[in-house]
C-alpha cells in the first residue's frame, strides 16, 4: 500500500464515520461537524484520485465535496 493509499482509505473512514455518527444520532445532519467529516474525507480521497485516476470516483468526490462545502456555509450562517 503507498501513502497515497493510505491517505484515501483515511478519506474514506471519515467518510464513513460521518455516516455513522448520523445514524447513531451522534451529529446532526445540518451541523457543522457532518459537512466537514465529509469534505475532509472527500479530499483526502481526491489526493488519492491524484496518483491513481479513475473517472468516476473523481466526479463523485468532486460532487461530494460541493455538497459538503455547501452545508458548511449553511451552517457557519447559521441557517441549519
């Protein structure tokens, strides 16, 4: 496994753990900590994406990431 590897399976756990902690009704889907989880872990997945291209998965992390960054402007406004 290479750094950049490793850096997307980080990604990826932080993109799971958002998900989990929302189920668990850990966080709040309209907090700020949900949408940062995400985008973290959609970066970290793009850096990853950097040295091992495919498609797809660039287009879904580059969706995710908007999203994300979205709902962090939402709530940093206040308007959750």
């Amino acid at each position: 496994m290479t750094l950049y590897d490793f850096i997307g399976i980080v990604g990826v756990g932080f993109v799971l753990l958002a998900y989990g902690l929302l189920q668990a009704e850990k966080i709040d889907s309209k907090g700020w900590r949900f949408s940062a989880l995400n985008a973290t872990g959609a970066v970290l997945i793009m850096v990853s994406l950097y040295f091992s291209f495919n498609l797809a998965s660039f287009v879904i992390e580059c969706a995710w990431l908007a999203i994300s960054l979205f709902g962090l402007l939402k709530a940093w406004r206040g308007q959750t």
